[in-house]
C-alpha cells in the first residue's frame, strides 16, 4: 500500500508541475538578436533586423577613384551591391582579404550595402538594457558608429548610423 501511496504523489508532483503556465518569453523589443562577426580581431555585431544575408566574398570587383573604404562591389544574385571595408572604416589593422571574408549585406533607408567580415562567428540574442555606452578604448569613428557593449565585451554597430553617413552616400550627375 505505501508503495501505491507513493507512486500517486510522484505522479500528483508531476501532474501538477506539467501543468504550470511557463513564463511568458521576453517582448521582441527587450532582446536584440544580433550577427556577430569578427574584425580585426575584436568581436563586433549588427541588429539581425538590417542583416539581408551573409555572401561569400567572391569575384569583389575594386572600384576606381571611391574612397579608401569602398572595397568594392559584388554580385549578389542579380543585383550589384557596394562592399564597404569596415577594417578600414573605422581604421582598424588590416591582414588582406581570403577566402574565408564575409560580406553581410544589411539594408536599410532605402539603401543595400556589403559589410565586410573577417569572419562570422553566430548569432545571438541579449537583452537591451544590458548594452552599456561605449568602451574608453572606443574613440574616433567607431564610437559614432556604436549602438553599446555587451557584457561580454561584444561592440554592437548601430547600422542606421553607417548608412546615413554622408561618406558613403555618393551623388553624382555626369554631364554630357
């Protein structure tokens, strides 16, 4: 008989705990879901939000007489996208292109642009008030550019912000 008395309160303790409504899951708007990748050997992020797709950095053709940054454009099925060369960008050490460089294609004010990764690392979520500002050893562009620092030292690169910069804009008419 205890054996039966027993095997009924496992079985009540389970049903009961089967039975509990979970927590609800955190609002889309407390989490950012980020692309990490790394530069230069730091390790930076974008919003997944911005991130169109991740391209394999194939057949880059250099384009004359853009600034430094511009590494190029590519091919992204059909579609002719500029790459910039954040290293550069944000005036980081460079080690020269391989194979194994990414181009995260992030679109945003109307605007659908190559960034250029050394390699992509994952994704990730964290939670928005756990960004902090900007690291001391942040100066210069990249401070500009940043949305905060996670808590485990990742930058995370406000996209909105590299796309308005007038830099990147080019808007030229040729004359007949």
């Amino acid at each position: 008989m205890t054996q039966r008395l027993e095997t009924e309160r496992i079985l009540r303790e389970r049903a009961h705990a089967l039975a509990r409504i979970p927590p609800p899951p955190p609002a889309a708007d407390t989490m950012l879901e980020l692309l990490e990748f790394a530069l230069a050997s730091e390790r930076y992020a974008l919003e997944r939000r911005y991130v169109q797709e991740v391209h394999p950095l194939r057949e880059l053709t250099p384009l004359p007489c853009t600034p430094a940054f511009i590494a190029g454009i590519v091919n992204v099925r059909g579609r002719i996208v500029p790459v910039l060369d954040l290293k550069k960008f944000f005036e980081l050490p460079e080690r020269g292109l391989t194979d194994l460089h990414r181009a995260i294609i992030v679109r945003g004010h109307d605007l659908e642009v190559g960034l250029l990764a050394d390699v992509i690392i994952g994704i990730s979520s964290v939670p928005v008030e756990s960004l902090q500002p900007s690291l001391p050893t942040l100066t210069g562009i990249r401070a500009d550019y940043l949305k905060g620092v996670t808590d485990r030292r990742l930058v995370v690169l406000a996209v909105d912000r590299i796309l308005m910069d007038p830099r990147i804009i080019v808007h030229e008419e040729v004359e007949d």
